[in-house]
C-alpha cells in the first residue's frame, strides 16, 4: 500500500519547540519512528517524521495545540498490537506514543470500575488487579495498551459472556482536535444524558481525539472456572452446536471454533494430541456447582450434534495448557509454512449464517490454493483467518487480494461485517462503502468534519484522506 | 416553562401538501395535536402545528423534504410516555406520530434478534415474541414504543442483567434532515467497522433524525423465574446488601428497592400488607436449581445485613402480583396525596453511594417539607423519586425547583448523572452544562450542527434552542 496523499516535511520549528519542551521523550531516529508504525502484517509500514511520549493530559494538550499550530497529523500509539495499519503515518507527521501514561489511578472495588490511563496495557491492569478480586475480561490475545483496545473497540475470546470494549468503557476523558479537553461523563452505570460520546469515541480509532484517561468496567473473579475442548465431525455441526448452547441461555465464557487445519497446525506448535477435526474449546465461569452443571449441559448438547467425547476440567494446569494453545494459534500458523508471510484479518456474521459463511470460505480458499487455518468467536459469529502466502511470488499479491474481497462479500451478503474487532485502520477502509453505503459513510465523515476539520488525528484511518 | 424562540405560522403551502399527500393521516384539530404534546408531569404541554402519521420509510423521507423545504421543526413521537418533554413542539412544528409504523419485520431465533418498526410497542413485542421462546427484557413501566425507548435510551426494572437499550440495539435504520436514510450496521453481535453510529443515535431523543427500523437484541425466557422481597432495618442495609449481590457475581434479573414512604403507598394502593420499612424486591432467572441457588445465596446476603426474612416463590400469580405492585408505584404514589401534581425525576450514581444519595435526599425531602417516596433499581445505582406537590400554592413551584437543583448537584457530586434512564428532554437541559462542562457539551453541539444545521429535528430537546 502507497499513499498518494500530500507529505510535507516536518516543520523545523515545531521539532525544535518539541525537542526543548519533552526532551529525550522525543525522538527522530529512524528505527524508533519505524517501530512506531505498522509492523505485523503485508501493510507497509509508514513511519511518522518524530515520536512524542507524554507523560500527562495537559503534555498531549499542548502537543495538539503545537501541532494543530503546525498543521501536522497526530497519530496515537499504543502497544503496536492493531493488525489493519492503525498506527501508520500516511502524511507523516507526529506518533503520540501514550505508553509512558500508563498509571492505574483508582480501583473503585464496590463500584466494579476502575479509572486507568491509556497505556496502561491488559495484562498489567489484570495483574495490578488481583488482590482485589476483580479482573478485566476484554481478551484480545495480544497484551494491548487499553486506550488502542478502546480505539479499535477491540473484543476477543470471552466477549461472548463479557461483552467487548463498547460495553465495558463507562467513560473517556480525550483532547479534541481544538485542544479542548472532553469528559464522556461519571461513574454512573447508566446514564440518559446526552449524546453518548464515551460510545463515539470507542472504535473511532484515535480520528476524533486522543483518549488520555479510561473509566472501566471490572468483573469479580469467578469462584471456578472450567474449560474443556470437544471435537465435532463437521465445521457446521460444531456452529450448530454453539448456536443451540447460545440459544439456550448457557452463560458460556468462551466458545472458540478451530476448523482441523488449525487443530492441526496447534498439535504441531503445542505438542498436543487432538484428534485433527473440528474443534470447540470451551470455559465455564460460576461457582464450582455452577461450571459442572454448565460443562455437562454443554455436554449434552454437542452429544446431539454427533462430537466426539466433551473432555473438561476445573484444574487451573490443564485449562492453561489448552488456552495457551489456543492463544499460540498466530505462532502456530506461521509454523505450518514458514517464511511465508501472514495476514491476520476477520469477520463477523450472524451466528446462524456462520457455519455457510466458514464453509464457503474452506471451499475458497481450497480453490485458490491458500493455507489458512480458520479459529472463531463463534459465540459472536466473528472468526479470523491467518492467510500464509508469499509476496514476492508472481500474481501472489493479487490472488490474496481478490481472495480478501470475496470473504468480505461473502460476510456482507450474511448481513455481516468486514470486521468484528480488528477494526478499518487502513486495511479495510476501501470496503466501508460497500458494508455502510454512501449515506452512512457520509453521516460519518460529517461528524469527523466537525470535530477534525483540517483532518489532523490520524489520517488515513476509517475513512479515505482527502 | 415558557419558550422564548420564535414561533412562525406553519406554512399554507406546506398544510396543503401534507393534506392531500396523507389526507386523514394528517390532522390539525386542537385535542388531537395535545395529546401529541407534554401530557404527564408539570412541564407545560406545547403542542405542535399538525401531526402526521407515516406508514414506511419512504413516507418518512418525503415528510423530512417537505419539513426542510418549508424550515419546519419536525418532532417524532411514539407513545407519548417520556417524562421530560421530550415530545413538546417549542417552535411549533409537525409532529410525526410513528405509531402507524408497528410492523415486526423479522424474527430470527437463531441469533437471537429482531427486526421492527419504531412505532411497536414493548408488549406489543413480548406478545408477539412468546412462541419464540424469547423475549424482549427492556421494561420500563409504561408501554412505551421501541422507537421512544431507543431515542431515550430507556432502561428499567431488569438493566442490572439485561442492560439497557444501549446494549440491546443491534442496528438502526435513520432518515437524518438532509432526507438521507442511514444504516448503522447489519445484524452481526459485534463490528469495529467505524463510528458506533447506532450508540450515537440511541439516547439522542431524535434530535440527530428519525428512527424508522430498529434491530434488537433478544433474549430466551428463562426456564424459572423467582421472586421475593426482603424488608432491612435501612435504606443504607439495604443498599449494602445490594452492593455485595453485585459484587459476589450473583446474576439477579431484578433488585428494587422502595423505601418506607413507597412501601406504605404500595400497602394502601394494592392492598398489601408488607411491614413498612425499607424493603428491596428481587428476580431470578435461570434453571430450576439455578434460581433456587440465587434465592439461598442472596437469602445468606441480606442476614448479613440484619434483614428481615427473605421470601420468594417460583409461583406466577403471587411473583405478578408483587411486581404489580412495583408497577403501580406511581398510581400509588398519586395515592398518597390525591389533587396533587407529581413529577417523576430520577439520578444515577455510582453504586458505592446509593446510600449516601438517597440518605441525604431522604432528609432533604423532610426538612423542604414534601411528599417524595423513593424506588430505585440499586443494582444500578439509579432511584426515582415521585414528588407531589400542588403548583397552585404560593411559593411551591420554586421550593420544587430548589430541591430538584439539589438533587441533581449531589447526584453530580458523587461521580453520577442527572438522568439514568429518563433523558434529558427539555426538563434537564438546564443541567446539561453542570455535568458535562461547556467542552463536552461544545463537541454534542458541533455533532448535533454538522447534522442539523437548521436545528428542525426536535429542537430544544438535549440542547438549548439557538
């Protein structure tokens, strides 16, 4: 991918302003600024022209205001994790990295919220978190900073249960593009006031302001937890399954799909034994009464739709060994061929349209002759692709993209999503008039208009520069 | 309250047009346009112009030309139920009555969702719903139309466990007042697929533009259902006891409390003879086994906190007849002070201070000298109060004003909100600066002009007129 947009140079006075006033927090070097662009997948990396690292709300005022001085895009970072080319600089211009704001400022226990700063990232929260009792359950693999999981309203595997970071955000304090400084609201649970800014701003991948403080949603640590993994004879009798354990209202945590390719390539990386068929994994959260009862309906269920034995445990041991497989599935695709490069992408469709929508695709990509083990949120009806292929073989590029475009069709024509939690970033912003149509996507540039009229915070991102 | 903006003649030509376009669908008598108006609190009833009442989409678009051809204010209107003038017509204008718009579209039980008309009412829904096997969980008391409940962002008696109509919209269908129809989204669970367009529009009171189709969230009915009440020896324990159900997980469908005032009112008005001390009501959903455990648990809970016994039954006709009486609150309020005038007003605050804000409230009501029972959904943090006053007496219109302001300020004090689930509609615009500050509430104006530039959708709603 190659910008044509405009990239001037960085004025020399703001790098001297930002130079005088953050010190060794600003940095020009060019592997520094290329590791604070886009590094995981076939999309360029477009490194910004300086790196900034703030270490409160008033430093990113003033770097706003400096830089709306300068007419220079800001781009937020935060742990580098996006996978769509969020943190790309396509005009150069300037990283906002936010990982230096990274305190844990409140944890309100009898409210089950907590107030953090953006770069506070997930696995620190829930580490800092545990003598409370509580946790945060937003999984999305990766140890991402939770201001980029608030930007790309990033889910994972026990959404399902927990809801994604839409639902988990109360509020958001963030510095617009004028400088000025918003808070989305309280603590309050619920609120009727207003326009809700807190939603608008989670997903709106850094283009509407830079988010500087998160008021969370925490959960209590279950009693028992159980997990357990149960082999189905076909994709579609496992999505069958899932629908039914949905249907049914089984506070199921995680329900993930793992089509045989991938079982295969996890047996392979994890020095595991399952049987190399489709797979659900499962975990149950309650009271220890609760989790058996729940394991064994779930049990009963997947026996209707011809699984093989449902294998479960409440031992933390056994239940980390299947979920750390699970979790290494990026690792062990790229071991299915290595040296070829990788595109991690998704899609989401409503969960009685996903057992057509992964079938169709296993079909396509075995006509276009790709490896691509398929793993999914299938409690959502969201499932990924890790596509292998190799960039510098001829027509490669284009096979893979054409193959892309017809996933996303496919999950469209399902009344589905290009995306159920990688977010647009710079990937996916050429389907975003397919999946919204021109009204929508005009309703949307109006509103990033209005509050970014000069198109400074992060452009290129959900919606096409100008 | 008064308007002080100007009011213009509803154009002849636009009178006619509408006439022979929707001939006794369009309707200009006195008695019809107030009762599309403000109807049932002491906010004064400022009726529209005309009233019309479209039967599609496209009609809608049509009426949004004509509006915005003659600079008309356009106010949509469901059921009529919202407290806070929301439906009142301060420039005069047209009001477009959605009611004739009550079609289920589609019920699609495997994902647990639906698709309908703005105008369906929320019984009309759960009738409709019941051979499904699922239901509909949003239940706000009055019969209020799905369209009016998105535009509040209406919650109620169950949000502690089925979230409010934030977490319960899917997708949106809108016409915004350049006549353009939007659509936020398909029917997949979850998308990070650009601005959360269907969270700005729900809780935006249509001052962003029209819902005309909206695509829900359900919900199975649940295999048992249990209920029960629990009379504490405080407000303060039984807020306690609240917080610590919360907090130990325990999935509760309902948690209700009334204080000793609602409960007396109740006792007298459904003929009930509950001891009249603060009590909470409580439901559970889940298995046979399931409730019964959440009964025991939550049973050990409230002995923590010096309760009285906890009794609860699985039998319908006695669980209805108690929540009746929960419903008939405002009925038995009324009861209390036959002649009166009443307003229904409610705050949220974080849960932590529940007992904090209805202790003090409690003791300002006594000191000011007025009648205000309370019922809350704790589980929330949200309570209502219903105060009965009579306007006609010297110098009670601002001692009512008076309390109200510091209702709200202490709310605002303790990290909550001015409304959890009512809106803001006219009523509370006043606070709108108070809780959000003047940035915030410059970024909802920005929003609100670069999609209204004429301010026609339901102005002085949320906003101040300009």
């Amino acid at each position: 991918m190659t910008s044509t947009a405009p990239r001037h140079p960085f004025p020399e006075a703001l790098r001297a302003q930002l130079q005088q006033r953050f010190g060794n927090r600003f940095q020009v070097g060019a592997e520094f600024r290329r590791q604070h662009a886009h590094t995981l997948s076939v999309i360029s990396n477009q490194p910004p022209d300086a790196v900034v690292q703030p270490l409160s709300r008033d430093e990113v005022v003033d770097i706003v205001h400096l830089c709306s001085e300068h007419d220079v895009p800001m781009i937020p970072f935060g742990a580098g994790t996006s996978l769509e080319g969020h943190v790309n600089a396509p005009r150069g211009g300037l990283c906002i990295d936010m990982g230096l704001m990274r305190r844990i400022i409140t944890v309100h226990a009898e409210d089950l919220d907590c107030v953090i700063e953006p770069g506070v990232t997930r696995k620190f929260l829930n580490e800092n978190l545990r003598d409370s009792g509580l946790f945060f359950p937003i999984d999305p693999g990766a140890d991402a900073s939770l201001g980029g999981m608030v930007s790309t309203r990033a889910s994972g595997t026990n959404a399902v249960r927990y809801g994604t970071m839409r639902d988990n955000v109360i509020s958001l304090e963030a510095v617009l593009a004028d400088g000025s400084v918003v808070r989305t609201g309280g603590r309050a649970r619920k609120s009727s006031a207003g326009y809700d800014l807190a939603r608008l701003l989670t997903g709106a991948e850094g283009t509407l302001g830079i988010v500087t403080e998160i008021t969370l949603r925490l959960h209590g640590i279950p009693e028992a937890i159980a997990g357990g993994i149960c082999p189905f004879p076909s994709v579609r009798a496992a999505c069958d399954a899932a629908i039914v354990t949905i249907q049914s209202g089984l506070p199921v945590a995680r329900i993930e799909l793992l089509d045989a390719l991938q079982v295969k390539a996890c047996n392979a990386y994890s020095r595991l034994t399952m049987p190399e068929q489709p797979m659900l994994f499962l975990e149950f959260h309650g009271s220890d009464a609760g989790v058996a009862e729940q394991a064994r309906r779930f049990g009963e269920i997947a026996a209707e739709f011809g699984a093989g034995a449902f294998q479960w445990t409440a031992k933390p041991e056994e239940r980390s060994k299947l979920w750390q497989a699970r979790h290494d599935v990026y690792w062990a695709t790229r071991g299915l061929a290595p040296g070829l490069s990788s595109i991690s992408t998704d899609v989401c469709v409503p969960i009685s349209r996903l057992a057509d929508c992964v079938e169709a695709t296993q079909a396509d990509i075995a006509a276009t002759g790709l490896i691509a083990p398929i793993v999914g949120h299938v409690g959502d009806g969201n499932f990924h692709l890790g596509l292998m292929f190799d960039p510098e073989k001829a027509g490669e590029n284009e096979r893979v993209a054409a193959f892309l475009d017809r996933l996303i069709e496919r999950a469209l024509s399902m009344e589905g999503t290009c995306t159920g939690e990688h977010g647009i970033g710079q990937g996916k912003v050429k389907y975003m008039k397919r999946e919204h149509g021109a009204a929508t996507l005009a309703m949307m540039a109006s509103i990033k208009h209005a509050l970014d009229p000069r198109g400074l915070m992060n452009p290129g991102k959900i919606l096409p520069m100008d």
